[in-house]
C-alpha cells in the first residue's frame, strides 16, 4: 500500500490567504472553538477569511451562537431533529443534516479551505469530497488519515488539492521540512506529554476513572482525544498519520516523551542536523499557520520566554507501559486495512470507557484483540476500508459486551 503523494501535497502551490472563504467541520469542539479564537485575531488585523459553512454534532445551541456572530450562508448538525430549530434561529442561513449534509457543505460555493475539527472516521467522507473538489483541507482530524491515509492523499494528488496539517506535531514537521528534501531527513521526532497518566505504572490504572482520564497535564482538548493521550494510542495515531504526509515508513518515526510540550516534532537530517518546532502548548498556532501559510500573521498567544522555561525534558517511552503506542506501530508496519480496523476498534472503546461500561485498561486488550483478529486486505479501494472499519467496530462491541 504504497500510495502518497508525499509533502509535496502539503507543501504544493498554495492560494492566496486573503479573502479566502473557510468552512469549518465540527465548530462546537475544541478546535473549533480555537478556529474561532484564530479567526477573531486575523479579523482585528484586516485578514480577510469569510466564513462560508460551519457544521455541528449535538451542541446546537453553541452552533446557533456562532452562526449569528460568524454569519455563515450554510451549516449543517448531526441529527434531523435539529433543523426545525435552527432554521428557526437562523432564517438567513441554509440547514443541513447528517453525513450527506456534510458533504454537500464542503461543495458550497467559495470554501478555498475546509478546517476539519471533526473527531473519528465521521471525518473521512467529507476530507474526501472537499479534497475531489479541490479544495485545501486544514486537517486536525487524524483518524481518516490513520484509517485511509493513502486513499486520501491520492485524491489530494489527483484534484490538486492540499492537505494542510494541523495536528501540532505533524504541523511542526511541516514547518521544519520547509525548503527541505525529504531525501535528507533521517528520522521524524513527536514528543508526547505522556498524558494523564505519565509517571504511572500500568498495573496501578486497572481502577482509573474516565473522570481522571479526561485529567490532561499540559493540553486541553475533546474528550476522545485525551483518553487516547492516556493510552498513547494519540501518539501511535500520529506515527501513522506522519508517515503518510511525509511519506516515510512508521519506522522512520520517533516518539520522545517530553513533559513540557513546548517541543512540539524534531526533524533529524542525514548531516545529524535537527531542526525542531517550539511553541506555547495551544492549537491556535498549528491552525493559524494552516490559514496563513507560507506567510504568518501575529498570532492570539504571548511568545515564550525560554529563560522562564528553564528546561526541557526527553525520555524515551516505555512501550511495555504503553502497549497502544507498540500496536500502532505493529498495525502501520502491517498496513492495508490493519489500521482502519485498529482505529474503529479504539473508536468503541473509548466511547464504552467514557461511558463506564468498562475499564481503562479494557481499552487496550479490546484494540489488541480486534487487529489479531483481523484479516488485513488492501487499503486502495474505500469500500474496503469501510468494511473493515464496520467489521471492527462489531467486533469491538461484541468483545465490549461480555465486559458489561
Ligand atoms: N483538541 C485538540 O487540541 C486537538 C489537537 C490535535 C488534534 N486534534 C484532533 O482534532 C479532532 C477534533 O478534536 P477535538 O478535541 O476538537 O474534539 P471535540 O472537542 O470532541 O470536537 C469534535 C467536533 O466534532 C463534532 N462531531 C462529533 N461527532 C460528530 C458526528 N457524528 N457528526 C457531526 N459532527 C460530529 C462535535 O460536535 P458536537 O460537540 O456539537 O457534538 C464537535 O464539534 C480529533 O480528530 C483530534 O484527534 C485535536
């Protein structure tokens, strides 16, 4: 499965930044909250972005807010329910609903950039219409390009569209490969906070709470995000998900522990050069600099002050203490269809943790248990890719009930 079109379709032609029309996917969550807070700065500085569409999952009042400040001329929320109500708030403003809402959003009328903050494979369908038309992507959605990275970047390729890195670390890399030959890079460095649980022994979480979970040191973020930063499985997800935009192999891919997160990725070059990108641990740079690259504006966030940092700290991650980091790895090497099917699988699981269904460390044995027994095919093919993300998840969840 050696489909990618490499950082060329990160680093390709870019469009003008301004006037440039953004729709954005998932605005009520915690990326879309900091979209906004980006958005609200390049507006004080005359930077011209219009907000064309903006979409929702249940929180629909929190949609109705932003659409009224934002003026959107489309947005669309989950459930069909929904729409009545909507409408009824927003008469200006088209209403859509559900996945073909999503994906008839992402083919509106002047979107030059889709910022997909979604979370899951909910996201896949809609990179990938967005992308056939053209448009750029601002992509902080990892798990379509954990599930279907080939397929995804192909079609970028192929429509000449652009996928723009917004997950911190894989935007790091991005910025540090600039000007850069990939040729030249010897190894591509994340850095991972080491999550809730950093410093804790596995046997010690067998009784941890979603409460305690959701207990991120250093980031903060959607709920399933932070569970999979306290299994690392995040960390595995973003291995997979930087070896597809910069066409490396898993194994050219490091992970370092480092408590700060001020160090967001390293490049490491063949001359024994490393280039690494440092910041305040907030999203508001990765998608700001999504919106306005290759140039930057001055950005929502202070600079850090080096001196009051002090230190930094690197140690490498124990992968007996965090198996999901290790099964990331083993499902990228495998490849095909091995990590959609871990992907749905981690999907269920943490949903049934965060509803209390089953223990922290069920996450884990649930994800192993679903990729021994899967059957690796192909990943070229979507239909494929969607069958083995739906046999999983059954999986998953048959494995789930005799937990309950
Ligand atoms: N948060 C971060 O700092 C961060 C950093 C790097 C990467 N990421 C990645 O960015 C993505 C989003 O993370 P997040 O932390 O922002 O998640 P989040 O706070 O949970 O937000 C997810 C968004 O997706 C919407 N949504 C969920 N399920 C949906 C569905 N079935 N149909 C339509 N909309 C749906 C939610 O709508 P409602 O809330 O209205 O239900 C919400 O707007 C994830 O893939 C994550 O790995 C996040």
């Amino acid at each position: 499965m050696s489909v990618s079109a490499g950082p060329s379709s990160v680093n390709g032609p870019h469009s003008a930044t301004k006037g440039r029309g953004v729709a954005i996917l998932g605005c009520t969550g915690s990326i879309g909250e900091t979209t906004f807070n980006v958005l609200e700065g390049l507006e004080g500085q005359a930077h011209d972005i219009r907000v064309v569409g903006l979409s929702a999952g249940a929180r629909v009042e929190e949609l109705i807010e932003r659409a009224r400040r934002w003026h959107p001329e489309v947005v669309c929320v989950a459930e069909s329910a929904a729409v009545e109500r909507v409408e009824a708030e927003l008469p200006d403003c088209e209403v859509l609903c559900g996945e073909s809402g999503l994906h008839e959003l992402v083919l509106r009328d002047g979107i030059d950039v889709v910022v997909n903050g979604l979370v899951g494979a909910v996201g896949l369908m809609p990179t990938l219409a967005a992308l056939d038309a053209g448009r750029d992507v601002a992509m902080a959605n990892k798990e379509p390009l954990v599930m279907a990275g080939g397929l995804v970047l192909e079609r970028a390729r192929q429509a000449g569209a652009r996928l723009l890195p917004v997950d911190s670390e894989p935007s790091a890399m991005w910025q540090c490969l600039r000007g850069e030959r990939i040729e030249d890079v010897s190894r591509l460095i994340l850095t991972a906070s080491g999550g809730a649980f950093r410093g804790r022994e596995r046997r010690e979480l067998k009784q941890v709470t979603p409460e305690q979970a959701l207990h991120h040191p250093t980031w903060s973020m959607g709920p399933k995000i932070t569970i999979d930063s306290a299994t690392l499985m995040n960390k595995g997800f973003e291995v997979i998900e930087a070896a597809w935009l910069f066409s490396v192999h898993v194994d050219a891919v490091d992970v370092v522990l480092h408590r700060e997160s001020i160090v967001h990725a390293v490049v490491e070059f063949i001359d024994g050069a490393m280039l690494a990108h440092m910041g305040r641990t907030d999203m508001a740079l990765p998608i700001q600099y999504a919106l306005t690259e290759p140039g930057r504006m001055p950005g929502p966030l202070a600079p850090l002050n080096l001196a009051e940092v002090g230190c930094l700290h690197f140690e490498a991650p124990d992968l007996t203490e965090f198996p999901g980091l290790a099964l990331c790895y083993q499902a990228g090497r495998a490849g095909g269809t091995v990590p959609a099917a871990l992907n749905a699988a981690n999907e269920e699981a943490v949903a049934a943790f965060l509803a209390g269904e089953i223990g922290f460390l069920d996450i884990h044995q649930i994800n192993e248990r679903v990729v021994a027994d899967h059957s690796r095919q192909e990943a070229d093919d979507l239909e494929r890719i969607m069958a083995a993300d739906a046999w999983a998840r059954q999986q998953a969840r048959s494995v789930i009930s005799t937990l309950l």
